[in-house]
C-alpha cells in the first residue's frame, strides 16, 4: 500500500496550521494547503495564511499561487495540488493536507474525473444571459426534469449549483448526478488518515473566533481589503471570502467599522458552523478536542500517537 497521507482538518480558527506544522516536523513531512482562500495573492490576514515564523522551516506548498482576480475550481485545485503531492511523495517525504475547505480535500484524494463545463463557457454564458432574462424558475423546471436527484439536493436559491447542473446535462447529455456517481465508484488517488481537530465547547469556539478577527483587525485586515478592491473586478471570487465582503461597505461608508467587524464575526461563526456540519460526515475523522486551559502539546501528542497507531513512523 502507498504511504498515507496525513489530513488535517477542522472549521477555522482552531488550531489546523500550529497542528499540520508540529506534525509534519515530527513525521518528516511537507504541508499542502487545502484552503480555498490561502491559494490567492495579497489575502495573508483575512485568509490567515501561516507566516514563515508559524512554518518553523516545515515548507509549505498551495499557498499565494493565484492572482485574486482569478477564479479558482475545486478541479483546477486538484489539478495544481496532486502533481505536488506526488513530488513530495517521490522525494522520501509525507504529505500533510491542511485546511477547512472539505471540497477540495476530498477531491484530492479520490481519482479525478471532474464533469466537463467552466465558467465562461459558451454553456454557461448562455444560461447566465437565461437567468438574468427570466429568472430561476424556468432552469429549475429543466433541472427538475432532466435531473430530479440534483433538483432535490439543490437549493433553489443556490443559483450557481443550479447553472453547474444544467451546464453539465447540456453539454454532455449526462446528468451530474450521474457524473459523481460514477466518479464515487472510482478507487482513490491516495490513502489518507484523517485527524479533525475543533473546540469541546462551542462557546468556547465562538469567543477564539472574535478575538482572531480583533487579531486580524489590528494586523491591518481593512488595509488589505482596501488594496485588494482596488486591484480586482467587483465580482472577484476573492472579494466574496468573508473578512472581505462584509467590510467592503465600511470603505465607502455604508456602514460603520463597528458594524462591519460585527457582521464579519457573525459570518465567521456560521462558517465555522458548516465546517464542523461537512467534517462530522467523514466516518475516518479521528477527533482532537481543545479545551480551555489545555497545553496545545496535549493535542500533538495525541494525533502523534494516533499515526504510530496506524503505522505511520
């Protein structure tokens, strides 16, 4: 069996990157990054993209490889990320995949096989031009006919999963739901052991996400958020990640600074939220809790003795 690699994941703010780097220093291993933010240029503080004090020489890989102007796909991800993974492999060393984007983790690990459709495709400009002419109800009445399983799993506000839908059944003939089942019965890239970590109380992991926003609001986020509005679209992926869109309105006084620190806690608990929610499904997750008071070395030597457990050395 190919060597494991190793998954470290959890909602934000809980200690994934201190965790993937002690980790990676004890079994000889390199990180790469499964953030969906951390992969864009000049996003360092809201993405919390570790700094070359927190790698402690562990090298790191996937972080800062886009230009925020750049739309990046869980497909295109892979695409980058698995030749890395496998040049680390091919060097002696162990892989650590860290991040809280459960997507494109586990998109990594199973065999590719991506439906065929992009954004900015002739499909899919001509669907877009259908939602803004008549609006959502008559794509999901063809969603609905053409793929009742997708229909049912969709939002029918989660517009964009609806256009991916019908882009792919169009394009192809096939529905998506056909196209991931039969990419779930591929065998996987690679062979991973998966370690969670996240809070044992959840207010507990509420109070550590305000003060990492505070944090983040004294290393100068709103700065860098002005730098990055002046540099991309309005309509760039990178300024739809939260700490950007919810103090985008505080830069031309739409609200107030205290109002946008506000929403972006908010929305930095309820992501945290469908974190945990994605993460609790994976039945190989092995759980590490943080308590209050408890020595981070407590968790490191709990995941180490895990991976001893499984053979990896």
């Amino acid at each position: 069996m190919p060597e494991p690699l190793i998954c470290v994941a959890g909602p934000t703010g809980c200690g994934k990157t201190a965790l993937g780097v002690l980790l990676a220093r004890r079994f000889g291993g390199e990180v790469v990054s499964a953030d969906s933010m951390q992969i864009y240029r000049g996003m360092s503080i809201g993405s919390a993209a570790p700094t070359p004090e927190e790698m402690r020489g562990v090298p790191h890989h996937m972080l800062a490889v886009a230009d925020p102007s750049e739309a990046w796909s869980v497909a295109r991800y892979v695409q980058a990320a698995a030749p890395v993974v496998d040049d680390i492999l091919a060097r002696g060393k162990r892989p650590f995949v860290v991040g809280g984007t459960g997507l494109w983790m586990e998109a990594l690990l199973r065999q590719s096989g991506f439906a065929p459709g992009q954004s900015g495709g002739d499909v899919r400009r001509a669907l877009e031009a259908e939602l803004l002419r008549d609006g959502i109800e008559p794509l999901l009445r063809e969603l609905r006919a053409a793929d009742p399983a997708a229909a049912a799993r969709i939002h029918p506000s989660d517009k964009k999963r609806v256009l991916r839908a019908l882009e792919v059944y169009r394009e192809t003939g096939r529905t998506i739901t056909a196209h991931n089942a039969a990419t779930q019965a591929l065998p996987p890239r690679y062979r991973a052991l998966w370690l969670g970590l996240r809070y044992h109380d959840r207010e507990e992991m509420k109070a550590a996400l305000d003060r990492r926003v505070d944090r983040m609001m004294a290393d100068g986020l709103l700065e860098e958020v002005r730098a990055l509005a002046a540099r991309v679209p309005p309509d760039a992926t990178a300024l739809q990640a939260i700490g950007y869109k919810e103090l985008l309105p505080v830069l031309d006084g739409r609200v107030t600074l205290q109002e946008g620190i506000a929403e972006v806690k908010l929305r930095t608990r309820q992501y945290a939220k469908r974190q945990l929610t994605w993460f609790r499904r994976n039945p190989e997750m092995y759980w590490l809790e943080r308590r209050t008071g408890q020595d981070f070395s407590e968790i490191g030597r709990l995941s180490t003795n895990y991976l001893l457990s499984h053979g990896v050395c």
